[in-house]
C-alpha cells in the first residue's frame, strides 16, 4: 500500500508539474470575450449576500438581460473569485487551472482503477493536461463551465463505482450530478454515463433500479426549476432549423474528430459552413466515416467494454449539440470532455497497445509535442488583439472574427481600420450572424462616427440598431447625447471638453472621459455632460456618483425631454439593481 501511495503521489506530482508549465505564465492574460459581459460588467457577481439568487435568475447570468443562462454554479464560482480578489484575473485564471488539474488527476485514477495499471493512469493524466484542444476551457474564463460540469461528471462515476461495490458513496454521487447540470446543462448527461458502468460491469439493471431513483430526482428537479426559471428569461428564437442543425453536426463531428488527432488549426472561431443540402458529398463522405467509426466501437464493445466505456460515454455529452441550435457552430470547449475518453484510450494503448518497452519513450514524445502546442495556444489569449488576429487569419469567411478585430480597433483608437473591420464582418456570411452580433455591429459603428465626429453617419447607425432592438439602451443614450450635441450654441470650450470626453468614454478610458467631463462642468453646466457623468460612473462601477450625476441633470432647468427620460430610466435601473440585491 504505502508503495502504491508513492506511485500515485509520483503521478500526480508530474500531472500537476505539466500542466503548471503550460499554463502559468499566462495567468496574467486579461478578461476576454464573453468575460466582459458575463463578469467585468456583471454587476450581481459583487456581494455574496444573495447567492441564492444565482438558482432562480438566469439573467443574472450576464450583464446584459438577454445573456440569460441557467449555469449557477458558474457565478457562485465568479462570485466566490470576486470576494476574494475584485477583479484582479490572476485569481479567475488560477481556479480554472486548479479544476483542470483536478479532472486530469480524477482521471488518473479512474483510469488506473479500470485498467488496473498505474503506468495507465499517468498516461492518461498527462494527455488530458497536455491536450491542446482541452486548453480553452482553461485559458477562457467564461467557459469554466465546462471544466466545472466535467468535474462533476467524473466524482460521480468515481462515487458511483464505489457505491456499486459496496461503498457509501452514492449520496455522493448524485450531489456530484446535480452539480454537473448547475455548472452546464450538458450535465444531464451523466445518468446514461452512469447507467452505462453498470452495463460495462455487466449488472442487471432490474437489481440496480433503486440506485437510479436519485438520479431521476436530480433530473425532474432540474426541469422543473429551469421551466420555472426561464419563464421570465429572454429565451431566442432557433438560430437555425433541426434538420440543419443534424446535418451541420454530423460534418462538425468529423471535424472534431481531427482535432482530437491532429490538434492543428485550432481557434476560438472554427470556418464552418452549416450544411442545408442532404445530397453534399461532404457530408456523404462524414456519415460514411462516422459510420464505420460506430462499426468499430460495436466490434470493441464485444471485446473489451471498459475501453469502449471511454468511447461511447465521452462521446454521449456531445449529443445534445446535434439537436440544439447554438450561434457557434463549432467550438473547441464542447470537446473538453470527449477528450477525457480520447486521454483514456491513450493512457491504455501506451501501456497494453504497443510494443513492449516503447511506451514511456512515445510518451515522453507525446507529451512533449502536447505541451508545446498546448502552451503556444496559450500565448494566443495573451490579448484580444492576438486571440481574433489568429481566429481571423484561420476563419476569413466567418463574421465573428471580423467583428470583434474592429472592437480591438476602437479601443484603440484606430476608427478607421476598425470601421474596415465591422463593414467585412456584414459583408462575409451574414447569415452567421446572430441578432446580438448586429446590434454590436450597428452600435459600435456609430460610435467610432461618433469618435471621428461624423455625427450625422453616427445618428444613421445608432437608428439601425434600434430598429433592431428598441430598448437598445447604449444605442438610445447615444442618440440622446447626439441631439444634446445638435441643440444649441455653448461656450466653446466647454463643448470642446465634452466631445473630448465622449470620444473617451466610447474608446472606453474611463477615467479620460470623466476628467474632461468634470472640466466641462466646471466651464458650463450642461444638462448632456451630466448625462455623460452618469454612464462613465456606471461603467466604472460607481453607482452612487452615477445616480448623483442623473438627479443633477433632472434639477436643471429646461431639460430636453429625452435627455429627462433617459436619466429616469438610468436611475430606476440602478435603483432596482440595488433592491435585488438587498
């Protein structure tokens, strides 16, 4: 026993060693992408007062309403990392570090009790740590998600298995899978993934029906509160037909399927066309693939049901994807858990599958390419410029790439190469785009207009948006200070100040902004630099500066209507911001 303690200890030490290497030096790399919205701006992640909040608001999710999502185990994770460190990344980056090593180490051991070979176990760690198509879910905060939900998934079939052996594990077990669907909803998975040890072990399932009784509790009950939860969530419309969906999938898992082989080409944006046509001879050529591949997991299956286990379960948490319209279509972290099956198979092959004493050696090579790909990846999310200069080189025809390499530009400063950007983002694929990715484009063009002082093409822009969304906010507050801008002759410098601190705050320098603002002021008072005031102190989190901003607007005298209603609206929404919190 205690020399088998030190094994274990041997491999968990390598697994964590590999998997520091790779990942630490860019725990400094910024919020990115989803992270702004989801946790920079999301205002109820700030108290751990009402966590309880978290399993009864999907909207509060995101800072934008319609970001709604059911994940709350996510922002208690987002809130705990908050409490503890605001807004300093390092400690958002360290625990999505510590929870992939965390997998990689559940893996390690269950492989090693399947397999009974340590030398397996280890093997199986090290490619999981290492794989670079399992990074996203590390180096982008946001998609914790998955690395949470897949943490979950693996205590329970740890518990599970030793519940079925007699253990006093099955509490355990189901606590982990409600975990696993509050962390993503492809948690849901995980009773069929249980279900299927007890086929692999060969038990009958007569026997077995009170041990999935908790299962199907944790799974009524999370309908139910999802049905409840998102009656007042914004729910979208279908991006995309069913038959549309399947078809793209089954060309999608063929993708997937070389990167998990040859993890080359990989990006946060992946060129993927959707697939409208039955008769493509690509997806011929991917259905008589994915054919042969589910031959060959039937003919394994009846040789050896605890490699085909890793397989067949893996590839069960992908299912839902086939059914469900998503905007991505393609996207690296739906593989973070297909790559533990593809890191178990590997441990096996390393140990059992080649020639004997060649294993350690395509190991040590293995993990070494692994690890140096897996840490060049990383560097690519040492920015937003790096991250969407790469997807748009290795995604050109996809829109999203585009659209976010012009959100690089404007903050900036560089308007015009960043109204290039938005104009090939509309331009490239525009059925890609989502409502949400319009609006951003439409808005955003305005205000780079805005910044360059074309206030009449500005005007034009912030108008499309609204057309799509009338209660745009940042489209309405834009268009209320463009007719502030339009109404009246001021003391010259005062205005000057003011467009200076408007172009601060849409190339989002805060801090600018408001001290040119607080000149103005100081020169004239104006109803719209107030206005002004009032959205820097928003953005910049200073909610009680923000609503004194807005009630000195609404004290002046002769204040234009919508200047007036638009600080009303600013104000109820702090006000009632605030109430929910208390």
């Amino acid at each position: 026993m205690e020399r088998h303690l030190q094994r274990a200890w041997v491999a968990w030490a390598a697994i964590a060693a590999a998997i520091l290497a790779v990942y630490l030096p860019a725990l400094g790399s910024p919020f990115q992408y989803d992270d702004i919205h989801s946790i920079v701006e999301n205002s109820h992640l700030r108290t751990l007062a009402h966590l309880d909040d978290f399993f009864w608001r999907p909207e509060m999710f995101s800072a934008d309403p319609k970001g709604a999502m059911y994940r709350p185990l996510v922002l208690v994770s987002y809130a705990i990392n908050y409490a503890l460190g605001g807004y300093e990344v390092a400690g958002y980056r360290a625990f999505n570090i510590a929870v992939h090593l965390g997998n990689a180490l559940l893996l390690c051991e269950l492989v090693r009790r399947w397999m009974g070979s340590g030398a397996a176990g280890l093997a199986a760690g090290l490619v999981f740590a290492l794989h670079p198509v399992a990074g996203e879910p590390v180096n982008y905060i946001s998609s914790r998600s998955e690395s949470l939900s897949a943490l979950c998934v693996l205590a329970a079939l740890v518990l599970y298995a030793r519940a079925r052996d007699g253990g006093a594990h099955y509490w355990g077990s189901v606590a982990a899978c409600a975990g696993a669907v509050l962390a993503k909803a492809i948690g849901v998975v995980t009773p069929v993934a249980l279900l299927l040890i007890d086929v692999v072990k060969g038990r009958s399932h007569k026997s077995a029906l009170r041990y999935y009784a908790g299962f199907a509790a944790v799974g009524g009950a999370y309908l139910l509160i999802v049905r409840q939860a998102l009656q007042t969530a914004v729910v979208e419309h279908p991006v995309r037909g069913l038959g549309v969906q399947i078809l793209t999938q089954t060309k999608v898992l063929v993708y997937y399927l070389k990167l998990l082989w040859v993890p080359l080409g990989q990006s946060v944006e992946h060129q993927i066309a959707p697939v409208r046509d039955a008769g493509a001879p690509a997806l011929w050529a991917a259905l008589a693939l994915v054919a042969s591949l589910t031959g060959a997991v039937v003919w394994l299956w009846a040789r050896d049901r605890r490699l085909a286990f890793w397989i067949v379960a893996p590839a069960l948490f992908l299912a839902p994807t086939f059914v469900v319209p998503l905007n991505v279509l393609a996207n690296e972290h739906r593989l973070y858990i297909p790559v533990l099956g593809f890191a178990a198979i590997a441990g096996w092959l390393f140990t059992a599958g080649v020639p004997q004493g060649r294993g350690p050696a395509l190991l040590v090579a293995l993990v070494l390419v692994l690890g140096v790909l897996s840490y060049e990846r990383s560097r690519v999310w040492r920015s937003p410029e790096t991250l969407w200069a790469d997807a748009r080189a290795k995604a050109p025809l996809m829109p999203r790439p585009h659209l976010y390499m012009g959100d690089v530009y404007k903050s900036q400063g560089h308007n015009r190469e960043a109204l290039a950007a938005y104009q090939r983002a509309l331009a490239v694929n525009p059925t890609l785009l989502s409502g949400g990715d319009l609006l951003s484009i439409y808005n955003n063009t305005g205000a780079v207009h805005l910044a360059l002082g074309n206030n009449e093409e500005a005007t034009r822009w912030y108008h499309l948006a609204l057309q799509l969304d009338p209660d745009y906010a940042k489209a309405r507050e834009a268009l209320a200070a463009l007719e502030a801008l339009a109404e009246v002759e001021h003391h010259p410098d005062a205005e000057a100040l003011y467009k200076k601190g408007m172009q601060w705050l849409v190339s989002g320098q805060l801090d600018r902004a408001g001290a040119d603002l607080q000149k103005s002021l100081a020169l004239q008072r104006h109803p719209k630099v107030y206005q002004a005031l009032g959205l820097v102190h928003e953005r910049a989190g200073d909610k009680s500066a923000a609503v004194a901003a807005y009630k000195a607007l609404l004290q002046m005298p002769g204040v234009q209507p919508s200047l007036a209603h638009g600080a009303r609206q600013r104000l109820a929404a702090l006000r009632g911001e605030e109430s929910g919190l208390e």
